[in-house]
C-alpha cells in the first residue's frame, strides 16, 4: 500500500509582509496560518504523514505552539530549514526516510490555508499515475513578456496557467530531481522546475482561485474575507 506524505515549507522570512515576524505565524481568526494549512492536511483522510520544515531557530515554537497546541498528530517531524526554499523543501525530502521510490509525496506552501481536501486528493492520484504533477489555474489577465521595458510577445493566454501547491510527485522521482539539483548546483523557481529539467512530463490538476498564497498585507485582507464568506 503506497504512503502518501505531506511535505510543507514554512521556512520563509516574509520580508514582503512587513510584520517584523514570520508570516506563518500571523493570526487569522485566532490561529497562525499555518494551523488553518496544517488543519487541512491533518484531516485529509488521504494523508499518512506530514514533514514541516522550519527556520531552526523556531522549531521549538513551532512543535509547542502550532503543533502541539492544535494537536496536529500527523507531523512526524519539523525539519530545519536552508538557506533557500529549494533547500528547505531537500532538507524535507531527507528526512523521509521511511519512503519508498513509489510513495507520494505533495509538497505545499505552509501559507496557503484555503487549500481543500479534494485538490490534495486529486494530486495525489495524478502523481501516483503520472509521476509528477502541479496544481494550476488557468491566467485571467493578459500576460506581456518585456525587455528593458519594451514588450517583445504577448503569449496566448489559454496557454498560461498560474502554479500553485500542492505539487506532488513519486518520491523516488522528486528525490532524484533534487539530488540532481543539488548537485550541479541548480536553483529552480519551484519543485516542478526540477522535475520538468529531468525530462519527465509534468501534469495538471485543476486548481483554485482561492488557494492564495499569503505574502502581503493585501492577502491577509483578501484570506479575512474569504474566511468570512465560509462563515455565511
């Protein structure tokens, strides 16, 4: 029986946010974000197991105050974090030892709370039919590609599609995909970059527009509404 395992970042500093803290740590509805995102993974039935990786600094704060307190019981570990999130997310993929090549593993922002069970359910199943897959919604606006302020192209936009997480994938492929990484000293904009730079075809499951990554003071008021909408 394959494992499926939860992978969240939750490393980063938030200097965009502007709160003289880390963003995970900012209260919703009396919660760190990072609770209302753990909250979903801890319940998702498909969910075996979840790796949280953390500025080392903090692990102890969050193991109490986030883990702990909430009663998260799936966090098998928090994981010191890197210098970068490609870092972070490796750190993460080490300390899964216990996976086979053919388990599952989703890796998800720990600042996207509004994530649901159904879109981790629907990844794991690409993952485990595919090898590796992103969630994405398709672009709104039109998209222009500009040099020096100049606009060379403007793409078609049914063909853009804006990535969000999960982005899951076999562990075996991952692990290769980053121990390659790593290596040759690559730094990728995000997981799925790497796994494409091995050559495999990447999938994608349909995404959400809520599933907002929270990294400005404008999302903590978009992440309000959004929460206060569920409540009516």
């Amino acid at each position: 029986m394959k494992k499926i395992y939860a992978l969240i970042p939750a490393a980063g500093m938030g200097k965009r946010m502007g709160a003289g803290h880390n963003k995970q740590y900012l209260q919703l509805e009396g919660r760190p974000i990072l609770a209302h995102t753990l909250k979903v993974f801890q319940e998702a039935p498909c969910i075996d197991g979840i790796y949280l990786v953390s500025p080392e600094a903090e692990i102890p704060f969050c193991q109490k105050d986030v883990v702990e307190r909430y009663g998260f019981s799936k966090v098998r570990a928090v994981v010191p974090g890197g210098a970068e999130r490609q870092h972070s997310v490796y750190n993460g993929l080490c300390a899964i030892e216990e996976a086979g090549p053919d388990d599952l593993v989703l890796i998800h922002d720990g600042v996207r709370p509004f994530v649901t069970g159904a879109i981790l359910e629907a990844a794991a199943q690409a993952a485990d039919r595919f090898g590796g897959c992103v969630v994405a919604v398709p672009v709104k606006d039109t998209v222009k590609v500009a040099r020096d302020g100049i606009v060379t192209a403007t793409p078609p936009r049914e063909e853009l599609w804006l990535a969000q997480t999960p982005q899951a994938f076999r562990y075996g492929m991952i692990r290769a995909a980053h121990d390659a990484a790593a290596a040759q000293g690559f730094l990728g904009t995000d997981d799925a970059s790497l796994f494409e730079r091995q050559g495999w075809p990447l999938h994608l499951v349909a995404g959400d527009y809520r599933n907002i990554k929270i990294t400005t003071p404008e999302d903590m008021i978009l992440a309000q509404a959004f929460l206060d909408h569920a409540q009516h």
